[in-house]
C-alpha cells in the first residue's frame, strides 16, 4: 500500500520542457512533454496557467515513486 507524503521533497527539480517559448505554444509544448512522462509511468498533479510577469506557465507531476517535479 503506497505511504501518504508526510515531508517535502528534498530536492525540487524543474525539467525544462519547452525552452524559449511563450504562452500557448509553451503550454502546449509541456502537455506533449507530460503525455510523454505519463506513458513512461508518471503521474499528472496540476496544471499552473501563466501568469506573468511571475510565471509562464508549469504543470506538477510525480514519478512513479511519488516524488514532485515540474515541467516548466
């Protein structure tokens, strides 16, 4: 039976999916990226809509262990 997350993570790893691009076309650059992660057995947590000028947009995942990353 997987364990609830009690702690944060260690470490937090931003994976760089869609360098250099901008609003819709970097979102749908992340959602090509993270079928691709789910087909390999991550899971999809969230999708962050841009919000500039503090974001431009990421989606939090899990990796078959649970532990969060984000595509950004």
């Amino acid at each position: 039976m997987p364990e609830d997350k009690v702690a944060k993570n260690r470490v937090h790893l931003d994976v760089r999916a869609a360098p250099g691009l901008q609003g819709e076309e970097r979102m749908a650059a992340l959602e090509v990226e993270c079928d691709r992660l789910v087909s390999l057995g991550a899971k999809r947590v969230r999708r962050y809509e841009p919000a500039p000028p503090m974001s431009a947009g990421f989606i939090v995942m899990t990796d078959p262990e649970g532990n969060e990353f984000c595509l950004d």
